[in-house]
C-alpha cells in the first residue's frame, strides 16, 4: 500500500528512472551446480581410470600399481624374448624380420580390437594424424629391431635396444621439454654402461658384429627412444586409453608394412617358407604376439602413471634379465664379468627410483647428504680435539 501511494505521489508521476526503481519487483537468480558425473565429460570423467586387460589399476596405491605393471612387463616380456630368439633360430627363417613384423602387427591389431570391445567408451580420442606418426615410429622401433637378428646375435641387439636410456631423456628434453636432475642422469649412464659392459664378455665368446644390423638396430633405437616421449605425451594430453592406442597405432602399422612388403616382392618368398613350417613359425608367432601385446599394455600403463623415463628403465632391467635367461636356455658360457655389469645395472635402477621418489617422501638429495655426511666429519673430529 505505501508503494501504490508513493506510485501516486506528484514526486513519482513522471516517467523516468525512478518508476522503475519503485515499481519493478525484486528479481532472484538461481544457480543451480551440476554434480560432478553430470558436468564431467566421458574423457575427463575417465582421467584416472588405467585399465589393463581389464584390471582398473585406479583402484591401487602407487606402489601396487608399480609393483603390477613391473609384475606383467617382467613375465610377459621375458616369454616375448625367449619366443623371438625361438623363432629366429629356425633354420632359413633369418631374412623374414619383417614379415613375422606384420604378423605381429596383425596379431595386435586383432587384440586391440577385442578389448576395444569390452570397454564402455569406445571412442578414438587421440587424432588421426598423430596414430599415423606413432605408428610410423612403432613400424621402425620394432621392424627393424625384428630385421636386425637376421644380422646380429640376440645378446648383441638386447644390448643396443637396452642403450636408449639416454636417448629417451634427450627426446623428453626436445619434445615435451622436462628437465631431469643429476640422479636421473647417472642412472641412465650406469645402466647404459652396465648393460655394454654385460656384452663384452659375449663379444669373446662368438661375436657376430655386422655393419647392415648395427645400422638396423640403430635406427630402431632411435624410433624407440622417441616414441616413449610421443605415446606419453599423446595419452595425457588426449586421454586416450591403451586399447585404443594399440588398435588403432598397430593397425596403421600393419598397413605401412603390407605396402613396404608388396612394393619390395618380400612378402611371396616368405608366405612359401612360412607355409612350409606352420608350427615353428604362425604357432610360435602367435604366442609370441599375444605376450607382446600383453605386456605393452603393461608399458602404456607404466608411461600412463609414471613417465617415460621409469617405463624405460624397467624395460630396461627386464632387457638385462632376458640376456641371463638367454644365456642359460642358449648354453653360453658364464664370466664374472656378468655379476659386475649386473650391479652397475642394479645401482642405476636404485639411483631411478631415489630420483622418482625422493620429491614424494622428502628423501634428502645425494649432495644434500654428502653435505651433511661431511658436516658431522668436522663437528666430530672438532669435539675429538676439544
């Protein structure tokens, strides 16, 4: 009533800014905040979520996670590697590396699909252009490093592959610009130069150094060393998944290879003797692409959860043990020299992970504790003299 009143003073009557000051009623906004499923996105919503063969890793510690991941990266590869010396031992198999590369890459890309299948998104998340570059890069990692034991002995090409260390820290200095500290570095020096020198005593024993399989290998170390930096890079900028970037880097692969084989007549002579020993050759292929792919899942998720660098010094490790174990199943001889070169391996895995965890728990750096090592040195022999 004292509005209508006000409404029909004199002072009011004229229309201006005052009426609507006096006769617009009062407005509320409501806001109303989605919940958190409802407002995420299937991409963000899945972030956390690591699946491998079916098994969500999310639910896990960090240290359960890194103990499953090296669990299945050792078990898986260490079959993968006796499988592929299995292989090339066969007599007359030796020039068809890249063929068994394709029927691998056929392997995978069935794989990839299958579990593709039995996840709820089903989505491509990383681009098209960036799959055709990784699988460039996977086609040369493992093409040429299957071409290169046509050419080198299997200890001799370990050894090489096992030498990336390094190259995968300058990649992730070029492409994702990080910035690793000393312990990083000396653990990447130690293991490189443990694993050469584990070598060495195979280079007295039967030697079999060719210049066409050092060029190969090099250059599968390269693309390795790459493409730890471009997978880790692709996941965590799209959140792509590990089935999906299996089937669809794989499947690209498989077609590079197919066109390389058709365009060079490689791949006739190779079906013919494959044909003739289906068992040595498909059988085993089989099985040794099923490990494979079960342990690149095993690798994704270690680049997924922590980086390229520790996926590559695990790798590593398992490199060194499939060497023992190729040394035992192949009946080579044994030198102390193995013990030696194997705890300088062992002194860089421990330098990795002091480096990985020392930020986490607030462990001291290697030169904070020289610090302080030679600080009580002085404080003791000063209170020896007083």
């Amino acid at each position: 009533e004292k509005q209508a009143e006000d409404n029909n003073s004199p002072e009011c009557s004229e229309p201006g800014t005052m009426d609507l000051k006096f006769t617009s009623s009062r407005k509320y906004i409501s806001i109303s905040v989605p919940s958190k499923s409802q407002a995420m996105s299937p991409h963000i919503k899945s972030v956390d979520d690591i699946v491998v063969l079916g098994m969500n890793l999310s639910k896990f510690s960090k240290p359960t996670q890194f103990f499953i991941c090296v669990s299945g990266v050792f078990m898986f590869y260490l079959i993968y590697g006796y499988l592929q010396e299995l292989i090339f031992s066969v007599e007359g198999f030796k020039p068809f590396g890249w063929y068994l590369t394709l029927v691998q890459f056929g392997f995978y890309s069935i794989f990839g699909l299958i579990e593709l299948q039995l996840i709820q998104d089903k989505r491509r998340r990383i681009p098209g252009k960036t799959y055709m570059i990784i699988a460039f890069l996977t086609v040369g990692t493992m093409g040429l490093s299957n071409t290169s034991l046509g050419y080198l002995n299997y200890p001799t090409q370990v050894i090489f592959k096992c030498c990336k260390l390094i190259p995968v820290m300058i990649g992730g200095v070029f492409i994702q610009g990080k910035r690793y500290n000393i312990v990083d570095v000396s653990a990447a020096l130690c293991m490189s130069l443990g694993l050469i020198w584990f070598t060495l005593a195979d280079s007295t024993v039967a030697p079999n150094f060719n210049l066409t399989g050092v060029v190969l290998i090099s250059l599968a170390l390269c693309a390795d060393a790459v493409i730890g930096n471009v997978q880790e890079k692709a996941m965590k900028l799209h959140n792509g998944s590990n089935s999906e970037m299996v089937l669809y880097s794989y499947s690209i692969g498989f077609v590079y290879i197919l066109f390389g084989l058709t365009c060079t007549s490689g791949l006739s002579p190779a079906v013919t003797f494959c044909s003739k020993h289906p068992v040595q050759t498909y059988g085993y292929a089989f099985l040794f692409s099923l490990t494979g792919y079960f342990g690149i899942s095993f690798v994704l998720a270690l680049i997924k959860i922590f980086g390229a660098l520790l996926a590559v010094t695990v790798t590593t490790g398992r490199k060194a043990m499939s060497i023992v174990l190729s040394f035992l199943f192949f009946a080579k001889p044994f030198t102390l020299q193995y013990v030696w070169s194997g705890l300088l391996v062992v002194l860089g895995i421990f330098l990795n992970v002091y480096s990985k965890n020392m930020d986490k728990i607030k462990l001291p750096s290697l030169l904070g504790l020289w610090k302080k090592s030679v600080e009580e040195r002085k404080s003791r022999t000063l209170s020896q003299t007083v």
